[in-house]
C-alpha cells in the first residue's frame, strides 16, 4: 500500500515563533489546498508556542 503523502503535490511549513502578516489566518493557508502543514522552526520553538499555534490552527 503507498504511503498517504506519495500524492501530496503541496506542504506549507508554519513557524510557532512566527506572526502571521496582518489579514492572514491559519484557515486561508488550509483553503489554498495544500495537502498538509508542518510545524517547525528554528529558534524558541517551545511546548508553549506550538500549543497556541496548534489552537490558532483549530479555530
């Protein structure tokens, strides 16, 4: 059985230690049609941030 993510044609990477630019929301990224998200970043990504991301996202 192939994996899920072999007919992926687009991923966006969100940074819980980063802003959305003003006027942006998490849903608009999601109605873009990409496949899936991926969270990560490279400086204070801290359990605090990415549970606030991780909210932002499931509104």
């Amino acid at each position: 059985m192939p994996a899920p993510w072999t007919n992926w044609t687009h991923v966006t990477k969100v940074d819980p230690d980063k802003s959305l630019p003003d006027g942006n929301t998490y849903a608009a990224i999601a109605d873009t049609g990409t496949d899936a998200l991926i969270v990560g970043g490279t400086t204070t990504v801290t359990e605090h941030h990415v549970r606030s991301l991780l909210n932002d996202l499931s509104q």
